[in-house]
C-alpha cells in the first residue's frame, strides 16, 4: 500500500460504518483525502455524508461500527485511538461545527463561558487569558458589542450569530482540520454567504482543510474546490465544476435545485431507475 502523501491532513481509505448487527453499511467503501483545501460532500439526506463527517471524527453512537484500511490524521492512525487521546484531538486540532446552534450551544451558560471553554480544555491557558481570547475570537467572527453579547444565552441571539458563536468555539484553537455539517442550514439566504465567507477566511489563515457537508450542490460548488457525490453510502462522482457531471444522481441533483437564471414551473425529480441501472453498471 502506498504511503500517505505527506500534504494530506486527513486520508481515508475503504471506510465503511454500520450500525447494529446489520451488514448493510450506512457508509459503504468511501475513500478520500483532504488538504489544505475546501471539500464539499454533498448528497440527499440519507447519503451517508454526515454519517462519514461523524464516523472520521469517531463520534458515532455506541451502535456504529467502523471498518477501514485507513483512517489518518496529520499521518497519524485514528482507527486505534483511545477515546482519551480522541478528546483531546477534537475541538484542537480536529473542529466539528454542527448546522443548528440551537441545539449545539448549551442552553445554561453565557456565550461568552461556552467559547472561553474552548480555549480551557484545548490550550491550557487560565481563566482571565480565555476570556480574553474568547473576545478577540468573537470580534473575529464579527460579533458586535463583543462584551454584551459574551454575557448572553443562545436563546437571546439569532441564529446568523449562534452560528458565528460556534465557528468562533471550534476554531479558536487553530484546528488543522474543520468538518462544517450543513452550517447554514438553519439561517436565512441574507446572512449564509457572510457566514461561508467568514469560514473560508478563518481557515484559510490556519491553513487548515475544510469539509463541508451540504445538501446544497450549487452552493457547494461555488464555495468548494472539489465536490464529493454520495449516493446510498457510497462515492459516486468527484468532481471540480459542475458542467463535469456525468452520474445520472449528480445530474438529477443538479435539475432539482432551482435556478433564478431559468425559472421553471416545476422542479424536476430524481429518477432513480436510470440511478439504479448506473449504479449497477459501475
């Protein structure tokens, strides 16, 4: 087996999940790497792109099964890591930012303590330097009235800024590698680009790599460098544009999202007969 390339923050070979003690993979054979780059994984719910965002960062339930040849990050095996040295990775050198603040951010603490615990349990800094830098990272997000808005409960902000408060939270430690599952999901279309352009420049200073995990493939394509397709668990196209679409499903995801430029009077479908006999061909 060939080594790993040394730019590859994260490489993944034959990584399969299952749950329970069923043999049908929720997450069949997937193999990828990331780099210092953008990586759209995008698929209809169901697809299994959350499933592998979770089962790299090995935070699956205790019903979920991992199967991989390699599973490597910064050239270091995940597959055999104790949940100890898992924790201390995640939220450091690993972030996981997750698509609702609403229920990602706790409900009984103040914005300002839930993101000064990030710098806490991550860069063993003491009480007074984490507020601090909870203020400066939440200034970086572009937070206004940063000592205002530290003293508030999730419930008392918008969802545009509990999203901004969660990638403040999981990239104040400089993380290496950002898993973003659906991060504007929950928001409305005039603030999503803001968000995606903050992401982009908060990585980009860290060098870091981004995957974002989307349903939205025309959204992904004109953020992301690459584009993972996922279809029943599995890899079915990698793509850089979207005019390179040649799955019957990528082109029928294409055709069912709407496109101001040629409004029509009714979205297409998925026709997974002409899916299923593809796949079957492949």
């Amino acid at each position: 087996m060939a080594a790993p390339d040394k730019n590859h923050i994260l490489t993944v070979q034959n990584l399969s999940v299952f749950f329970g003690p069923t043999d049908t993979p929720a997450v069949d054979s997937v193999s990828l790497t990331l780099g210092a780059e953008r990586l759209g994984i995008v698929g209809e719910s169901g697809s299994g792109k959350s499933t592998l965002g979770r089962a790299i960062m090995r935070l699956l339930p205790p019903i979920g099964r991992i199967q991989a040849d390699r599973l490597t990050f910064e050239g270091t095996s995940l597959l055999d890591k104790k949940e100890r040295h898992l924790r201390a990775l995640r939220g450091n050198r690993m972030a996981l930012i997750m698509q609702d603040p609403r229920y990602s951010l706790n409900p009984v603490l103040p914005i300002g303590k839930q993101v000064a615990e990030a710098a806490l349990l991550h860069l063993s800094v003491g009480k007074r330097e984490a507020q601090a830098m909870a203020a400066e990272m939440l200034v970086k997000v572009r937070i206004q009235d940063v000592e205002r808005t530290m003293g508030l409960y999730p419930h008392q902000i918008s969802g545009g800024m509990g999203q901004r408060v969660m990638i403040a939270m999981m990239l104040l430690a400089r993380p290496r590698m950002v898993i973003a599952d659906e991060p504007t999901s929950a928001l409305d279309v005039s603030v999503r680009g803001d968000v995606l352009t903050l992401l982009d420049e908060l990585v980009r200073e860290n060098q870091a790599g981004l995957m974002l995990i989307s349903h939205d493939i025309r959204m992904v394509a004109a953020f992301c460098e690459r584009i993972i397709v996922m279809y029943k668990g599995r890899i079915v196209e990698t793509l850089t544009r979207l005019d390179q679409a040649q799955h019957p499903y990528t082109r029928g995801l294409i055709a069912a999202m709407p496109d101001p430029r040629q409004p029509v009077l009714r979205l297409k479908t998925l026709d997974r007969s002409a899916i299923d006999l593809a796949e079957l061909k492949s």
